[in-house]
C-alpha cells in the first residue's frame, strides 16, 4: 500500500489545512532561542533564525516541555505555526557576520530581541516527520540581534575548539542542558574541534545527537548484568500509545509504529531492529529509532542494567506528525514506572489488552521477539 514510512507521511501531511501566521516584510520579535539549517543544496545551505512576535518565545522551541504544557497536537501545531524562518543561503564552513549572529542566538541564555527584514513576505509552512512544524519562510534582507547573555556550559564548550564534538555533547548532557538545546548547538557548528565545526542541517544533527549520546550509553550498559525479569513500561499522550517491553537478555532492540486509520480506513506497520552489535546502516524508519533508543538507553544507565527492548507504537486518528522529539518524550515519560511479570506470557497479554491491533500481528512483524523465542527453543532443546 505504501513504500515506506516517509512516503506515507508525506501524503499525511499534505493533506493539512492548518494557516500560519502571516507578517509582512518586516518583523520585530525573538527568537525562542532556535536556528533552522536546511539540508537541500547542501554544502550551501539555507540558515536563518526561527522568529516569533512574542517578545519571549522560548516555550516555542522547547520541546521537552511540550508534553506537560499542553492539551492535544493541535495547540502544538498552531503555536508552531507562529514561528517565522528566516533564511539566507550560505556555505557549511562559511564564517561570516551573519553565521556568527546565528551561532550567537543558538547560544543565548534566553529569549534574544531580533529585527529582521525580508526581501519578500514570507509565506508557507513546513511539516516533516523529523523535526517540528513552522509557519512562513522568507529570505533575509537585513537581520539586527541584540547583544545576548550566553549560557556559560554552552559558551565554554564553544570556546573551547580542542574538545572534540561528542565529547562536548556528553559534557552538556551531563551538566543538564536539554537535548534540544545540545542539537542546535552542533547544528550551528559551535561545537568540536576548531578545524572540523561547520553547519549541520537541523534534521542531521538531531539524528547525531540521539545517535552519540545512545550509542556511548550503551557501550557501558553492555557492561551491566541482564535483567531478572520482564518489565513492560507505557505512555499515551497526542493521539499516540507507547508500550516498552524489556526482556532479561543481552542488549537487543526494536521500534515497530503502526498508523491506524490515521488517513483513512489504513492499519500499516514500519519497523526496525539491531540485535546486540551496533546498527551500521540508517534505520528505514527514520530519525525516531534513534530518539526512542536514547530515551531506553537512559533509564538502563541510570538503573545499571543490560536488557532486550521492544517498544510497540500505535498512532491513532487525529495524529498529527510533529518530529522525533514526540517519540523522545513518550518513551522518557513511559520509563518512569513499570510493570513486572516473570512470563513472556504475561507481559504480552498486558500489552495486549492496550493495543487496537491484535499482538499475533505484532508478533509477526517482530524481528528481536522472534530471535528471543528461537534461542529459548534452542536452550530447551539442548
């Protein structure tokens, strides 16, 4: 029915009638603070700063608070669209005037006043399963940003250019900087060895981010004895449910999404994997795998323990696609509590109860739970 999960959304998302905020050629605001590097064209991309009329506007670009601030996708969605994008195209490794007020704004403490004018009326809108919504783009003629106070973690991993890129980002994360504000930080190219920094386009640098972060957890959560027993973990929040499965093996995981009836009488599944060694090729599900990953990753740290994850999403009517963070923060919410069961069994039969989709159907699109199932026959057997 369709070839794959991108080409599914993109019909979904053609089909939204939401309006966006309309300014002219002039716009007096702030930013939240956010800069979007685009990825078309690339070495020379579109940069330019996400604006707002609000004279604070950081709720606008924070989406680790979005969850617990608000009441469907819907209001997400008609915030967003009040943010305008500035853009002006530029080379990756440029350092002019005009990258560095970029790089300023990234590293604001709060919300920075800009003054921006346009050579046209921005217009349009932007969705993508990757990133979050926004309103009206137009090309930058001239931009004035007052002079900021900059976050001191962030400012001195800028400073400090003999500090490799993931080591920076290890060394926020462990300071409490929130993801969103690490990924920008990489994206403007403000992090990293001095010769090596250069514009990330925003999609990228969110799946980096995930990516470095999760993938160092994990080199010490495959240190870690393997868990006792089943655990099953869950979340529902905007138009999606979320059940984590943990299984008492070696590092293992997979993310199967179902969209049902989500354009119109479909039910369709998307889903991939890694068993114990690292994942080599980009996941065909797209950026999420990677947030969802962290987001486990985290709570197995934080607790000292190696497992296996299967994590089950159902999107339901009315979902609207908002960027990976929806994912990130589902699974961050969901592993604050679980639920225990000394059988498979009885895990699945919870979970079963949760789901529009009946679990024989999850079975069979399960990859990791299959393999799980193989090696108990084998051990039986032997």
């Amino acid at each position: 029915m369709f070839r794959g999960k991108a080409r599914y959304l993109e019909k979904l998302t053609s089909k939204f009638k939401f309006k966006s905020i309309e300014v002219g050629e002039s716009l007096e605001g702030s930013s939240p603070p956010s800069v979007f590097v685009g990825r078309y064209g690339y070495p020379k991309v579109f940069l330019g700063p996400m604006m707002s009329l609000e004279h604070e506007s950081s709720l606008l670009d924070t989406p680790e608070l979005w969850l617990d601030s608000v009441n469907s996708n819907i209001d997400i969605v008609n915030f967003r669209l009040q943010l305008v994008r500035g853009k002006s195209t530029v080379g990756i490794k440029d350092s002019s005037k005009y990258v560095e007020s970029m790089r300023e704004i990234v590293l604001a403490q709060k919300s920075p006043a800009i003054d921006a004018h346009f050579l046209k009326k921005p217009k349009g809108r932007f969705f993508n399963e990757e990133m979050q919504p926004f309103g009206p783009s137009g090309e930058i003629k001239m931009l004035e940003v007052e002079n900021v106070k900059y976050n001191p973690h962030i400012e001195k991993a800028y400073y400090d250019t003999d500090l490799k890129a993931k080591d920076a980002i290890l060394s926020l994360y462990d300071k409490g900087i929130l993801f969103s504000s690490i990924q920008k930080t990489l994206s403007v190219g403000a992090l990293g060895l001095k010769k090596n920094r250069k514009l990330v386009p925003t999609r990228w640098s969110i799946t980096a981010t995930d990516s470095m972060l999760s993938e160092t957890f994990l080199e010490e959560i495959k240190q870690y004895e393997t868990l006792g027993n089943f655990r099953v973990y869950e979340y529902g929040s905007l138009q999606n449910y979320f059940a984590i499965l943990m299984l008492p093996t070696p590092w293992q995981y997979e993310l199967i999404e179902a969209f049902i009836r989500v354009l119109g009488n479909e039910e369709v599944m998307f889903s991939d994997y890694e068993l114990y060694h690292k994942k080599k090729e980009y996941a065909a599900i797209g950026g999420c795998y990677y947030s969802a990953r962290l987001a486990v990753a985290e709570k197995l740290k934080e607790e000292r323990k190696q497992a296996g994850i299967i994590i089950l999403r159902e999107s339901y009517p009315g979902y609207i696609p908002l960027g990976v963070w929806n994912v990130r923060e589902n699974v961050r919410q969901a592993m604050k509590s679980y639920k225990e069961f000394e059988y498979l069994r009885l895990a699945l039969n919870y979970i079963s109860r949760k789901l529009w989709i009946p679990m024989n159907k999850w079975l069979r699109q399960s990859k990791v739970l299959k393999n799980f199932l193989h090696q108990r026959t084998l051990q039986s057997y032997q």
